[in-house]
C-alpha cells in the first residue's frame, strides 16, 4: 500500500453535520425549515398531505418560536449559530490531526445536509481540487435513517451531478467505537469532578425518532441503547446510575420512549431525584437541540418537579479526545487508499 503516486492527485474528507439557518430572522429561518422538513428522510408523509401543512400552517408561525430559540443561544460576535462555529473547529483540527498523520494528500472540509454550505457546493469543490476518491463522514455516532441517510442522499445527488465521479466510501455508524465510548465517558467523570453534589442520576438523551420508523427497520434505538450500555460498563456503573431517553417530538405520532422532557420530572417528582446529569451522545456538536431543548426547556422540567440541580453536560464538540476518536474512524474508512506518513 502506498500513497497517492500522482502528486496531482488527492483524497477529500468530507464530514456533514445535520445544518443551520443563515439567520434567526424569519424567511432564513423559514427556508431552512421548509428545507428540512420537507425531507422524505424526516416526514414521509405523501406530499399531497404533508406539504399544504408545512407550507400554510407550520411555516406561517414555526420560524418566529424557532428563531427565538436560536436568537437565545446565537453566536453574535460571529453571526452563526454555534453548530456552525463548532462544526469549523472540528474540521479544522481533524485537518491538522490527519495531516499528522498522512501527511498532506487530504482535503478535509464540511458541509451542511440542510443550508450551508451545502452538500453539492463542497462535492463540486473536492472535485474541482483534483479529489478522484472522496470519502464521506456523517458526524452521527447512531445510524438513523433522518440523519445518516438523508446526509448519505444528498452526497450521491450530488455525485449525480458529476460528468467524472470520483470513488467513494461512506463511514457506517460508529455508536460503538472504543475512542468514542471513551471520549464520552471522560467528559461524563470529568463533569462528576466538576460539582461539590454528585449527581445522583446521568440521563443519556438521543434526539427522537417516530416509532414506526423503529419498526419499520431503523437500527436507531437499538444503537442508542447499545451506546449508553458501553458507556455504563467504561464508568463501571450500576444500572440504576444511568438511563437512556430521548427528545425533540415532532407531529402527533408516537415517539420512542421515554420522553427525555418527562423522564426527568418524574424522576425528581416520583423517585425523589434531586441532582441529574444530562449528557446527548447523539449530537457530535452543540446544537439547538442541546444549548437551548436541554440546557432550557429540560432543566425547567426537572426543576419545575422538585429537582434541585441540573448539570448539563456538553457534547464532545472540539475535545481533543474527541478528534483524535473522529481521526482513528476517517484512518479506519481510508484504509487502502493512503498510507501514514513515514515519520
């Protein structure tokens, strides 16, 4: 196995994230909703019947609540929200990670699966820098078919596009990586050291998925269990210190369960919990799902109940522990198509 031969010829790295608006004001946020939820991936509803809902009754009032919730934790000095500020940190250091270790045969950049930059922006770019192999990352620790495929669809759309494709490899799921686990569960112990009063609970919250996706084959939930069971047997904990919920309903379905918003009331109100932890393992970057469902509308849940402490804890976002974890995955996934740079 050898490097590239060709010094013209180069390898993208192309990571994607789930998206962002532009603006929290009304049409940027109008447009990155419609965007999203006009997705087949995230509502499968017919067209005919979905779309007159979204367009007339959802959009006319959504974008004002969901832009108030991202004016609450908007980067102002930057003009982005925070899942963009972190999502171009971690590209940056997974480029100065894999340079250390391939040398500098890699193109590593980002894209967005909803607003920008788009997924077929960044394809076209790799292509037009002389990339003839791409491969495709995910930041979704847990396959699911509303964020690892639709993100997975928008890269072989773009690929359509392309009079001379490149190769290209697709990183699966990776819930159950050992550096991953571990990254996790260090930031878990460390938030543990952070506090005079242990939490007495971790919540382990995944964004939610309807359960009819769940049983029409989705892999999501058993993966989200999987992930909190590894992280249960790195912590050496007891069953009864941790516990797997999820969050972010949408429409009238049923959801999978248990709700993390109701989850956490009942454990203060029933069970007497007064200090949980909340960690999101689903998420490899603040988001609004995070910084304001979590950090917000949870924390009030449980202390509306009876809690008394609520310790969020962050999601991996630019740990180096974290990076090097991302780093060993892309290394893995380009196996055959570069070697480590001799040192």
């Amino acid at each position: 196995m050898q490097q590239a031969s060709d010094p013209q010829e180069k390898i993208g790295v192309l990571i994607a994230n789930l998206g962002t608006p532009d603006h929290y004001t009304y049409w940027p946020m109008r447009r990155y909703l419609s965007e999203f939820l006009s997705d087949k991936r995230v509502i499968d509803y017919p067209a005919w019947r979905w779309q007159p809902i979204l367009q007339l009754m959802i959009l006319t009032k959504r974008p004002f609540t969901s832009g108030a919730a991202y004016k609450s934790i908007w980067n102002h000095d930057l003009g982005e929200s925070p899942l963009m500020t972190i999502t171009k940190a971690q590209t940056s250091a997974l480029r100065d990670a894999l340079e250390a270790r391939f040398g500098d045969g890699l193109i590593v950049d980002f894209c967005m699966r909803y607003g920008n930059p788009s997924t077929s922006s960044k394809v076209r770019a790799m292509v037009e820098a002389g990339c003839t192999k791409i491969l495709f990352f995910p930041l979704y620790p847990q396959y699911a078919g509303a964020t690892t495929a639709t993100a997975n669809d928008a890269f072989f759309r773009a690929l359509s596009e392309e009079k001379y494709q490149p190769a290209v490899r697709t990183v699966p799921a990776y819930f159950d990586h050992p550096m991953y686990i571990e990254a996790l569960a260090a930031s878990v112990r460390e938030a543990w050291e952070g506090v005079e009063n242990k939490p007495e609970m971790l919540v382990v919250s995944y964004h939610g998925m309807p359960e009819r996706y769940r049983d029409e084959g989705d892999p999501y939930y058993d993966q989200c269990i999987a992930t909190t069971e590894h992280l249960r047997k790195t912590l050496g904990w007891g069953h009864e210190e941790i516990t797997s919920t999820f969050q972010s309903r949408f429409g009238p379905e049923e959801w999978l369960k248990p709700y993390t918003v109701d989850e956490v009331a009942r454990l203060a109100r029933e069970e007497g919990r007064k200090r949980i932890a909340v960690v999101a393992p689903a998420f490899s970057a603040d988001c609004i799902e995070t910084l304001e469902e979590i950090n917000e509308e949870i924390r009030d849940s449980f202390l509306e109940a009876g809690g008394e402490e609520f310790t969020y804890i962050p999601c991996l976002n630019t740990r180096p522990d974290h990076i090097e974890a991302l780093a060993e995955v892309i290394g893995e996934n380009l196996c055959g198509w570069i070697a480590p740079a001799k040192k």
